[in-house]
C-alpha cells in the first residue's frame, strides 16, 4: 500500500492539470440584422471575452469579420498572414476565404473583450470549424 495516499492525489490531480485544455471564450450575440440591401446577407455583432489563457481552435467564419479590441491584449492571425497582437482601440481584420489560425488572449493572468462584427449569410453559422 501507497504510505502517503494525501501525496499520491496531490500528484496525480497536477498531472491531469497539465493536460487540462484551457478556459473557453465566452462569446454574447449583441445583435443579428438582415440586410434588405444584400439580399440573403446578415449583420452580426458579438461581444467576445477571453479569460487569461484563453485559445481559439482553428476555425474559419465564411464571414468579412472586423475585431475591435475594448480591453486587455489579444493575438490573432490567419492562415499565410502576418500575427499581429492588439490592445484596445486597434482591429483586425478576416475575410470569407481566410482560416483563423490563431487566436487568443495575450496575457495569462488579465481578460481580454473585444466586439466582432460579421458580414454573413443568412442564418449560416457565424464559426466553421477547420484543419
């Protein structure tokens, strides 16, 4: 028998939090708007929030998509693009043919929030993901 059972949890909980996947984003539609102008297209604003450490998966929005950062720092990137990392008051941009590679908040300790409006299709979803 194990002489120090306390010992042999403490670890064995340290290395399944190692391998614990990071805090997920939390993502609030502010507001859908059809585009009587563009037929069959939609406006979509979403507030998105990072906790520290926050990771995207790889995933694509089939959208024109313009970030604008409200708080903390966030580093984003598509595919055969430059990573750029942006703090309040600065954008980004994705179009419908890009891949979202990266994406995530910048510091491991402080949230990030930022808005995101998306140019869609009429009732597509907003996030595919992708390879």
């Amino acid at each position: 028998m194990f002489k120090y059972p306390a010992l042999l949890l403490l670890l064995a909980g340290g290395a399944m939090n190692a391998h614990a996947a990071p805090p997920q984003a939390s993502v609030a539609e502010l507001m859908t708007k059809a585009l009587p102008d563009y037929p069959g297209k939609e406006a979509l604003v979403i507030k998105v929030t990072y906790p520290p450490g926050s990771v995207d998966q790889v995933h694509r929005h089939h959208a024109h998509a313009f970030v604008y950062v409200l708080e903390g720092s966030i580093v984003m990137g598509v595919r055969g693009g430059r990573t750029v990392t942006l703090t309040p008051g600065q954008t980004f941009y994705e179009g419908p043919g890009d891949v979202h590679t990266i994406g995530r908040n910048a510091s491991a300790t402080k949230p990030a929030k930022f808005l995101v409006v998306l140019l869609k299709n009429s009732g597509e979803p907003a996030v595919i993901p992708a390879k």
